[in-house]
C-alpha cells in the first residue's frame, strides 16, 4: 500500500513553510532598520552602509541567518564579525520586536548571489556562448 505523502512519510522537503517565509521578513526588517538607524554601536557598521538581502528560518523558527551585503561587497569579513560581536544586542531587539515564543539564535553570512549573478552574466557574454546562440537563431 503506498504511503500518503502528504502526512510526512518519506516526502522530500519542500520549501520554506509561509511562516518560516513570514518570520524571515520580519526578522530582515527589523535588521535592516536596526543597520540603518545606526541603533547598532559598532565603528565597524558605522562607517559601512550594510544590506540585508535575505533572512531564512529554521523550520523550528530557533535559528536565523542573516544574508548580509555591505555597500560595494567590499569589506565582508570585517562587518560580519562586527555583526558576530553584537549579536547578542540584536538578538535581545529582535526578541522586543517580534512576538515569538523564543528569539532566534542569529547568524551571518556573505550574500553570495550577486557574485554569482555576475559570473553568469559573464558566462553568458563569453564568446564561446555567444557563438553558440548565434548558431541557433
């Protein structure tokens, strides 16, 4: 008899759950308006205009990762540790802020989708691709 899949069963994981999408921007907002309000005290972040691309939640809603893009993608590594020593600060705002039963442990990562946005325009461009879709049309 096959399983239902739709009970959990073996099914293979789908997405995000629209809460976990729901908390996720919640949490970006709040992150984001924290970075621009300079309600962070960091010499780091205060010389650094900081993005937030993206935040996504653990389906337990207990762990958050920040998607974080300083201005020019220059300067990463400083500005998440900046982020790293404060989290502390922002994980008690995000607590004040959002209306969860527990505030998510952050973490913070390089926004990696613009680098690699740009290297498939690159390979898009290249000659050798461009020869190929000359062919076709």
């Amino acid at each position: 008899m096959p399983r239902n899949r739709s009970r959990g069963g073996d099914a293979p994981a789908a997405g995000p759950t629209q809460r976990q999408l729901r908390v996720g921007e919640l949490v970006r907002h709040k992150l984001a308006d924290m970075l621009a309000r300079g309600e962070i005290h960091d010499d780091v972040l205060a010389a650094h205009v900081v993005t937030v691309p993206e935040v996504r939640m653990s389906p337990d809603l207990r762990l958050a990762t920040a998607y974080i893009m300083p201005l020019g993608g220059k300067d990463s590594a400083p500005v998440i540790a900046a982020l790293e020593r404060n989290k502390k600060y922002i994980r008690g705002e995000l607590a004040h802020a959002l209306n969860l039963k527990f505030a998510p442990d952050i973490r913070f990562r390089f926004d990696e989708t613009f680098d690699e946005a740009s290297r498939i325009d690159a390979l898009l461009d290249s000659p050798k691709v461009r020869q190929d879709t000359s062919r076709r049309g």
